[in-house]
C-alpha cells in the first residue's frame, strides 16, 4: 500500500488563494504566513455564519504543530490531518464571496 506524502507547500498551493481572499491578504507563501492568514478567515467564516470555521482553526493549530514537529512521521500525521480538515475550504470561501457580494 503507498501512501501519498503531503508537503507544507503541497497544503499551501491548494488553499492559499481561497484563504487570502477571506483573509483579505495577499497569498501566503511560508507557513507562518498561512497559519496566521487561516486564523484570520477563521474569523471571518465564523463571523459570517459559515459552518467549518472551527475545522479551519484546528488545521491552522495543526499546522503549527507540524512545523514543531521533531520527526517527519509526526510532521505528516498533522500535515495529513489539518488536509483533511481544509477539504471544504473552497466551498466554504464561495459561500463567503456570495455573502460579501462577490
């Protein structure tokens, strides 16, 4: 069975546009950045009533942690999981636009 690595930059490049916008922020590029920027539309989502704001929060604590971690079989586990938590991401920042009136 082979499993897929997930990168920061992998995580970065799928979510950073989609989160800049919420973030009203240019897209991160460095993972301090992205975890800031995340806690941001966090907020936003929140204040906006749009479900999975807390996802978006425990992926931004996630992350942190992966880039704390001492080995690369931690670092992983929270890359893999904070991915998962994001998946809604893109729906979650359409629904923003549609609400702000974009």
């Amino acid at each position: 069975m082979t499993t897929t690595t997930i990168t920061v930059t992998d995580i970065i490049r799928r979510y950073a546009d989609d989160i800049a916008f919420v973030a009203e922020d240019s897209p991160a590029t460095t993972l301090d950045s992205f975890i800031d920027q995340l806690a941001t539309a966090a907020d936003q989502y929140d204040t906006a009533g749009i479900t999975g704001h807390d996802d978006v929060e425990t992926a931004a604590t996630l992350l942190a942690e992966a880039g704390r971690a001492e080995n690369e079989a931690a670092r992983d586990t929270f890359l893999k999981r904070a991915d998962v938590l994001l998946w809604q991401i893109e729906d979650m920042t359409s629904e923003y636009r549609t609400m702000v009136g974009c």
